[in-house]
C-alpha cells in the first residue's frame, strides 16, 4: 500500500499592492507547509476567489484598486468559511471597526513579524484562532 500523498495544511491567500509583501510572505513558512496564493490587486484576489477555495486570506486594507474591507467583504460572499486577516502599515485609532466591518478575525500593523505571523497562521488554521479581535 502507498502512503497517501503529503498535502498543505491550509490554502492561504496574500492581497497586497506591495510586491515585497508579495515576495516575502512564501518565506514566513516552511516550505510546503501551506499552499500560497498572492494576488497583487483586489479584484485578482476575488477573481481567483472563484474559482479556487482558500481558507485563510491576509488582505492588505490600502490598494490601489479596493480597500481591504471591500475585499473581505466579497471574499467572504464567494467563501463564507475563509478567515480572514486584515494588515495595514497605517495606524488606526480604532482596527477593530476595521475587524468588525470586514469580518476579519485579526488586524495585523506592518511591518510584519514573521514568528507572529506563523503562530497567528497556525492557530487560525487549527481552529483555535483568537476569539477576540486584537492588534498586533
């Protein structure tokens, strides 16, 4: 008998306009721990959301073409079950409006750390998520 085939733990989506983002995020994981998807514009991002499932979406709030909240909120329609993260290199006086009005389970300040990406990844993915939306 063969053993079955190894597969990702999660299908993760990437929204940002930055292509650094775009660049560095495969990098954050180990390598073929999740099967990453990046799209550079929100509409892409919604466009794939078509016709691929993803469970995990980290949407960046400011591109050129929709912000973060219009992309989660279609995402969502077209995937009600994705999570979704939102990030922004821009402070707010108040992310968790931002969290309540995309249905994001977190918001995330850039620069990005690596290791809280990865933990926040992996909780959400094993379903033991943050209950509670909170900034980091």
């Amino acid at each position: 008998m063969q053993p079955a085939p190894q597969t990702s733990a999660g299908r993760i989506l990437i929204v940002d306009d930055d292509n650094n983002i775009l660049d560095f995020f495969p990098h954050m994981f180990r390598p073929g721990q999740y099967a990453i998807t990046v799209a550079s514009r929100g509409s892409l991002a919604l466009e794939l959301a078509a016709h691929r499932t993803f469970d995990l979406a980290f949407v960046d709030y400011y591109m050129d073409d929709m912000n973060g909240v219009v992309v989660s909120q279609r995402l969502r329609h077209l995937q009600p079950h994705v999570q979704i993260v939102i990030m922004s290199g821009f402070s707010f006086d108040n992310p968790s409006e931002i969290i309540r009005d995309s249905g994001a389970r977190e918001f995330l300040h850039k620069p990005l750390n690596a290791d809280r990406v990865q933990a926040l990844t992996d909780q959400l993915l094993s379903g033991k998520g943050p209950d509670a939306a909170s900034t980091r």
